[in-house]
C-alpha cells in the first residue's frame, strides 16, 4: 500500500490510484485527518466528510471493475465557499449567505465531479472575495500553515530527498505567539492552504484581481488564473462579472495543467465563455525555452517592494536567460494606474450585483419589517462586513448620473489602455511577461491589521490586477523561501489563450527551482 503524503501531487497520487496500491477510501481518510489536524488554520468553512467517505467508495469501485473516469477519479479536491454545490452550504464567508444552500453545482464543480473527484468541503475566503489576506470572513482569519506552528518537514521534490533538517517547530520560533501568525494570502485562502497541507489535492479559487495568485504565492503553492472566458463562471457567485475567473490551486505546474484541461470549454449556460474548442494543455516532460521572448516590465517595480522580492524576480530573469530565451525590458505605462481603475470598476460591479441582497428574494432577511426601506437597511447592515458595504455606497457614487462619465466611463477608458499595454508588448513577440505577485512575503496579522486593511489590500493587487484589466492568463509559482522562511513566488503572463506557453515556461522553471513542499507530521 502507498502512504499518502502532504507533499504529493496529483500526478503522484493519481497513479498509485489508478495502478491500485492506494484507495480513494484510504486517500480521502488521509485528507480528513489532514483537515481534523490542521483545524487551527481555519481554511475550510464546510468539511463534507461523511458525503466524501460514500463518493471514496464509489470511486473504488469504479477503479477496481476497470471503469474509472481517469486520473482524477477519487482525488480529493475542495471549492472556494463562492461556488454553488447543490445542498452543500455555499456562504461567500458572509453572513449573507449564511443558510444558502444551492440547488445546483457551479458548472467547474461538476466538471470535476463528473471525472469522479471527491468534494472534501468549501474552503474560506475574504467576504464575498473581496480581500487579500482572508482575514475578512465571519468564520475568522485563515493562517498560513508555514511558521504556524505546525510540525512538517520541508519535501524537496527534484532533489528527490526529505532534509530532516529543515524541521519546523514552534520552539524554534521564540518569538511565536498564538496571536501573531502570518496571513494567507487571499481571497482563496482556505483554497491555498488546503492544498497546501494536503487537505485536498486541487482547489478551486477565484480570481478577480489576485485572489488565486496571491494566497498561492503566500502558501508556497502554484495558482492558475486562465484567460477570461476560457472557463465558466455559471454558479461561481458574482463579485465582478467582467474580471471574475475561476482559479485553479494545485503544487505542480502539471497539476494545473491537468484541472484546466478538465475544466476549460464553451458552456451554454455562461454567455461569456469562448464558443472556439479549447485545444488541452501538453507540457513536455522536458519543456524547452530557447528562444521564448520574456518581458520585465519595469513599472511593476512598485514603491513597497522587498528587496528579496526584487532579487528574486532578477534570479529567475537570469535563468530564463541562461536557458536560452530572450529577456528584455518592456515598460507598460499604465499599470501604475490599475489600483484606481479597478477600484472604480470593482465597486461599480458590486453595487449593481449585490442589488441582488435585499432580505426579499436572496440571503438573510433582517426581523426589521418597519418599511420597505428600513428592510433593506436592517438586512445589509446585518448581512454585509464594512468593506462589502462601503464598496456598495461607493459604486452607487460613481454611477450616479452626475459621476458616470467622470468615474465609471473613464474607469473604462482607462482599462483600454491597461490592456493596450499588454496588446502593445505581445505585437512586439514577447511570449511572456515575468513579475514578482506580492510585494513581499507574508506578513504578520499583527502587523496587516495595524494598517488600513482597505488599503493595504488593494496595494497588495498592484502586480496581479493588470492581467484581469487585460483578461490575460498568469500564472503563479513558488521561487524560494525569504529569509524569515516563508515562500517568495513569481507571475508569468501570457496572451489571450496562450496558456500552453505559460505553462511550459512556469514548468521549466519549476523544474529548476528547488522550492520545498510542505510535508507536515500531524
Ligand atoms: N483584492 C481584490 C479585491 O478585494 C481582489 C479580489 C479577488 O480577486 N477576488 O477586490
């Protein structure tokens, strides 16, 4: 029998599943420990552990009678707490939502139902997906499993051996107070981290303006925005439907490859997705670069950002160059312009689509029945955080008639010439564009709550929200770990639907890094 670990990919589990030296039975039971042990990191919202125990089974079944569904049969995956799933609590990590129990799957969960994947529950999230760190759910903060506490040892992948000596212990940290621990990453914290202690072994995040990217960067692990309209969004609930995308959050480069392929295509009941087939993902076991035309854009150097950050993005730079591909310099002038344009755009969405919330016929329906107005009132007080209704009074600001030429219209104007950026430096032949995702590595909770949370959230989207301003794919991927010895990732970006290009660079890069997985003794 195989013994399930934290650091595998699905690569690695699928074939002993297949090949049937290990059982989804025994593979899902690992993940619900996994999940029971790590609980103090508060990354999944829902455990659906009785309903994934009876899926295991079926999948045993189906691999044994030499009818399964293919590699990801009986792997376990979790969903983002913004996916529908049919009968199984779907709360945005608001108290909106609190009791909403969905009809219906979002069409990427049953995608990844239909290959026979195992749901161990929905993961945490910033309220409603609006954040950077999942601090802002009612379920309380999710924590970044590195420096937690928790005992793992680091896994070594290319080198293909454990260093015992990289044990991590509370003790080690003296200065390590329950109370100071570091943040996530977000929105899809929960996501990030479940992956990352092997609670699951995919997940599905959202991306609007980071929220795949950032917590896997923050969590050591790889995360896939793909380009707009390549997956649907039908029953991913709305935050801003013309950035919104799902997001896919595995270890590997190849892992992501094998989701997208499952989950990209045309779907009927998403308007917005691409009508063309996709053509599926093929990365070489051995991908090469020679000649791949790489860009540093230099306005993503940002006031703010680490030096260990920087000297990361120059290393990896180098490397490609050492590779054989081409790296130049590009300059993409309005990227400096991204926070504000999307701050206009997001809160314009979100007023329009959280109309939707008015105690009457979604969500949370406040006792107050006073009046109509003092309804609504009372419902959104209660079922709303702070940021989620300044962002309303905001958007019904800027699309008041006096402001829409002044706020919104231009907001859009604006986002041309973001994405004009892009078009500009693709037309040059650049194949990928490389930056750092966050300015730095994790910080303390201690230390993002003595900022403005508002703030230094959207500070923390400088490098991730151009590419949904622009509808691109990226792609993130561990690099190294900072000094403090939490992950330091980089993004590649890619043209519309170039993400076989991507994905090929990130693996060539993967391959090349060093970067430890988590492999956690719990
Ligand atoms: N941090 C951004 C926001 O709060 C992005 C969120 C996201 O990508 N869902 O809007």
């Amino acid at each position: 029998m195989a013994i399930p670990r934290s650091c595998m990919s699905i690569r690695e589990i699928a074939s002993s599943l297949q090949n049937g030296v290990l059982s989804s039975s025994e593979l899902t039971s690992f993940c619900i420990h996994q999940i029971k042990a790590t609980k103090s990191l508060n990354a999944f919202i829902t455990v659906a552990e009785k309903e994934a125990e009876d899926l295991a089974i079926q999948s045993d079944v189906r691999i044994k009678n030499g009818s399964t569904r293919g590699l990801l049969d009986g792997l376990p995956v979790a969903f983002k707490d913004n996916f529908n799933t049919k009968g199984t609590r779907t709360s945005c990590g608001s108290q909106m939502l609190a009791n909403y129990y969905p009809p219906y799957n979002a069409t990427v969960v049953q995608k990844l139902l239909n290959e026979g994947a195992i749901m161990m529950g929905k993961t945490n999230m910033d309220e409603f997906a609006m954040g950077s760190g999942t601090v802002d759910s009612i379920y309380g903060p999710t924590k970044s499993p590195w420096r937690s506490g928790l005992r793992y040892k680091l896994w070594h992948r290319n080198k293909h051996r454990h260093q015992a000596s990289s044990i991590m212990e509370k003790e080690q940290f003296s200065t390590f107070t329950d109370k100071d621990w570091f943040i996530a990453g977000g929105s899809s914290g929960g996501s990030a981290v479940a992956v990352a202690v092997g609670s699951c072994f995919a997940a599905l995040g959202s991306d609007t303006g980071g929220s795949t990217r950032n917590p896997a960067a923050r969590c050591g692990i790889v995360g896939l925005k793909p380009t707009y309209g390549l997956l649907s969004r039908y029953g991913l609930i709305p935050l801003v439907n013309s950035l919104d995308v799902p997001g896919i959050l595995t270890k590997t480069v190849d892992d992501a490859s094998l989701l997208l392929n499952v989950l990209a295509g045309h779907d009927p009941k998403d308007s917005t997705t691409v009508l063309d087939p996709f053509c599926p993902v093929k990365i070489s076991e051995e991908p090469n670069i020679s000649g791949v035309h790489v860009a540093m854009p230099e306005e993503y150097y940002c006031p703010g950002m680490s030096s260990e950050v920087v000297e990361t993005w120059k290393e990896i730079a180098d490397l490609l160059e050492r590779g054989g591909a081409k790296v130049t310099n590009v300059s993409m002038p309005h990227t400096q312009y991204s926070i504000s344009c999307y701050s206009v755009l997001n809160c314009c969405e979100v007023a329009s689509n959280f109309a939707r919330y008015d105690g009457i016929e979604y969500g949370h329906r406040a006792t107050n029945e006073s009046s109509t107005e003092s309804l609504y009132a009372a419902t959104r007080h209660e079922g709303f955080n702070e940021v989620v209704r300044g962002r309303i009074l905001a958007g019904n600001y800027f699309l008041l008639k006096r402001n829409y030429d002044k706020y919104f219209q231009k907001a859009l104007k604006v986002r041309r010439l973001i994405s004009n950026d892009f078009l500009g430096v693709f037309e040059k032949g650049v194949n990928v564009i490389l930056t750092p995702v966050t300015l730095t590595d994790s910080p303390p909770y201690s230390l993002w709550k003595l900022k403005d949370s508002r703030q230094q959230s959207s500070i923390e989207d400088y490098c991730t929200q151009p590419a949904n301003m622009a509808g691109v794919p990226a792609v993130s991927f561990p690099c190294k770990l900072s000094s403090q010895q939490l992950p330091i990732s980089l993004q590649l970006m890619a043209p519309c639907f170039h993400e076989q290009t991507l994905l090929t660079v990130a693996k060539w890069i993967e391959q090349r890094l060093d970067f430890p997985l988590l492999d956690l003794e719990v």
